[in-house]
C-alpha cells in the first residue's frame, strides 16, 4: 500500500513538473513570436490634458506623474504576466539605454498587478536595467485605461500627454527616437 502511494505522489509530482515545464515553454514560444513579429508604434500627436498617475518606487515611496514636468516622459504601464508587455521589454531597454544620461527624458516603466519582489526578479532574470515603478489598479486614472497592456504613454516637457500606444511595438525603432527628439526641441 505504501509502495502504491509513493508511485502515485511522484507520479503527479513528475506529471505537476511536466505541465510547469511545458507552460513556460509555451509561454517563451508565444513570446518570441510576437517579438518577431513587433512592428514600430505609429506615433501621432494627438494632444490631450494629463491625468496624474500616482505609482511607487520599487522600495514602496510614492511618486506623480505630475512632478515629471519639465521632461519628455515615456510610461509604459505593463506586468510580467503579461506575455506582449514581455516580448517588447528588449525594444524598451535598448529605448531607455539610448536616453538614460539625457535628463531632458524620463522614462517610467510601470507594473501593474505585480510586487517589487516580482519585477526585481524579472529585471534580473533578464538583465534589464530600467527604472522600474509598481501601481495599483485604483490607482491608474480611467483616462489611461486603454484595456490592453501594455499601455505607453509619452508626455511633452509641459506635462500634455502627446501620444499613447496599446499593445506591444519595437520601442527601438529610428521613429521612436525621431519622435522623442522632437519634443526635447520643444
């Protein structure tokens, strides 16, 4: 009897590890997939009032949108549960290591629905160097809920919001930089 449950507690157990192993798998297929098939945001201006995010540092300080005036910000509100929010990260770093001695742009990668322990995690497990933020979903105004994620948003040195994009893009891409460019000018 006791033979029979120990056959039967590693065979789930193989079968638990299996499934995890075949899950993340699946998840890295799907992931490189729309990498490969991201294409650059088709970024307009399209002026509008900001609304003030309020979000953390990933030591638990609390910061505002609003206190960014005076710099060309891009905000990326994203999870690491979020498969697209992932396979654009890479365009996001290389994006970021462009600008990251500019102090004329700030960049605010947001997670949503995730702990500082988790995206610490992530940020090592890939070797990213952003400055990384958390948010609570009350906390994120209804006006940038665009009901994909993830959701980037890029601000005017006056604080106007100048653009937003939903859903993953190349955040690496000449146009990207082009556009930035731009409003630093302004």
């Amino acid at each position: 009897m006791r033979k029979a449950l120990k056959l039967i507690a590693v065979g789930l157990i193989s079968l638990a590890v299996l499934a995890v192993c075949g899950g993340l798998i699946f998840f890295k297929l799907v992931q490189h997939r729309i990498a490969v098939n991201m294409r650059p945001p088709n970024l307009q201006r399209q002026p509008e009032a900001a609304s003030d995010l309020i979000y953390r540092t990933l030591d638990g300080e609390q910061q505002h949108l609003a206190a960014t005036k005076g710099q060309v910000v891009f905000l990326d509100l994203w999870g690491t549960w979020c498969i697209q929010c992932v396979a654009e990260m890479p365009t996001v770093q290389k994006l970021y290591d462009h600008y990251k001695d500019d102090p004329q742009v700030k960049f605010l990668i947001v997670s949503r629905m995730d702990s500082p322990f988790a995206v610490r995690s992530y940020a090592r497990r890939n070797h990213l160097h952003l400055p990384f933020y958390v948010t609570e979903d009350e906390d994120i105004p209804q006006s940038m809920r665009l009901n994909q994620y993830p959701s980037t948003f890029i601000y005017a040195k006056d604080g106007t919001l100048v653009s937003k994009h939903a859903g993953a893009a190349d955040w690496s891409d000449p146009s990207v930089f082009r556009f930035i460019d731009q409003l630093k000018d302004q």
